[in-house]
C-alpha cells in the first residue's frame, strides 16, 4: 500500500522528503525515491513551512506510540508493550 500511496504522490506532485542538505546534493533524485519514503507516512500532505512544498511527511510519534498500545491490548498482553519492546 505504501508503494501505491507513493506512487499517486509522485503522479501529483506531493512525494518528496526532505534529507540532509549534502545527500541531497550529493543524489538530486533521492527524495523522489521511494526507498529514502517514510515508513509510516501520513494520511494526509501538508505544506512543509521551511521549503514551502507540499509533502507527505511521516506520522506523529504519539500515533505509532497509540497504535502499538492498542494493538497490545488488543492481543491480550499482560506486560506492558510499547514500540521499543
């Protein structure tokens, strides 16, 4: 799914990320690649206020955070789980 996501961004415009100013001298295309894409991107684009372009960026941390308790509680898990367990 997150190719296909990717692949719609690129056909408007939306699917590049931001890297580190020498990578992204060093390889112009990279942020178009869809290997350099967020593992978790967000469902939405917004405008990014250093650049001005209009991205996807990734997920906030607190969602993920959410998503692995839930997902926990939901499989029946005595221990407390998070995302670096």
């Amino acid at each position: 799914m997150k190719k296909a996501l990717h692949q719609r961004d690129l056909a408007t415009g939306f699917s590049e990320t931001t890297l580190p100013d020498a990578l992204a001298a060093k390889y112009p295309n990279a942020s178009r690649e869809f290997r350099w894409q967020f593992v978790f991107p967000s469902g939405r684009v917004s405008m990014d206020p250093r650049s001005g372009k209009v991205r996807r960026h990734h997920l906030h941390e607190s969602t993920v955070q959410k998503a692995v308790t839930t997902a926990a509680r939901r499989a029946g898990l005595n221990k407390k789980a998070g995302c670096h367990t």
